[in-house]
C-alpha cells in the first residue's frame, strides 16, 4: 500500500511538474501585443455582456506589459516545474510553486466563475501542490520551524 501511494505521488508530482513546465514555455510562444493593440481589443469589449472577458483581457495584457513579470512569471514556472520531476528538489519546486498555483486558481475564481471545468482543473492543480507539500512536510519541517528555547 505504502508503494503504491509513493507511485501516486511521483506520478501527481510529474504531471504538475509537466503542466508548470508547458504553462511557462508557453508565455515565450506569442509576442506581446503592444499596448495600442491592447486599447484596441479592450475598445472591442466594451459591451455590457462582455465584462468578464475585458477584465480577463486587461488583466493579462496588464502583466504582458510590464515589460518583465510575465516572462518572470514562465521562468519560474519552469523552472519550479523542473525541481519537481527530482525527488531531492521536489518539495522545495511544491513549496516554490504554491503561489502560483494559487493565482491560478484565484485567477479562474473570480475572473471565470462560470467555466466550471477550468475552475476544476486549476482546483487540482492546487489541491495536488498541497498534497506534494504535505507529503514531504515531516522530512522537512525542522528547515521551516524555528525552535524557541
């Protein structure tokens, strides 16, 4: 039994690493639009039943536009996607990545309530990158903690 659920944790801790690693990649697939091209798609959705995809759209482009958090934000997915597939880093790439599993999750609550299979996924994602940290919670619990006397 005990192998078994060790199995099923390598395989959780390899998807969601698979998943972080494909996610970052593709941040580096599209140029980033320029910001008239954003005013632009933004002035297209203006109308009153498309609020939800304005805010989507402002949202993203707003972090495309920075200049720099985007691509920070695929580098580290990434790269807190890679310590995952090692098992000596794997805790470390859970607890790296817990932030942002979080946004994404966040991100799918409050700006897409109505996709629920989306919301679901990202949930997983989420609930899978607790269970990575939890797992290996003892091992490392005593670099987290600090004793007071």
């Amino acid at each position: 039994m005990n192998k078994t659920i060790n199995i099923i944790f390598i395989i959780l801790r390899i998807g969601l690493g698979g998943m972080m690693v494909y996610g970052g990649i593709q941040k580096f697939q599209k140029p980033i639009p320029t910001p008239l091209e954003v005013v632009d798609k933004a002035l297209k959705l203006q109308d009153p039943g498309q609020e939800n995809t304005l805010q989507k759209v402002l949202y993203i482009n707003g972090m495309k536009q920075t200049g720099y958090f985007w691509e920070v934000l695929g580098i580290c997915e990434v790269l807190f996607g890679l310590f995952l597939f090692f098992q000596g880093s794997g805790f470390i790439g859970a607890l790296f990545l817990l932030p942002i599993t979080l946004h994404i999750f966040l991100f799918h609550l409050f700006l897409e309530p109505d996709e629920i299979g989306e919301l679901a996924i990202t949930g997983g994602y989420f609930l899978i990158n607790i269970a990575l940290i939890f797992k290996e919670f003892n091992i490392y619990k005593n670099l987290l903690w600090i004793k007071v006397l």
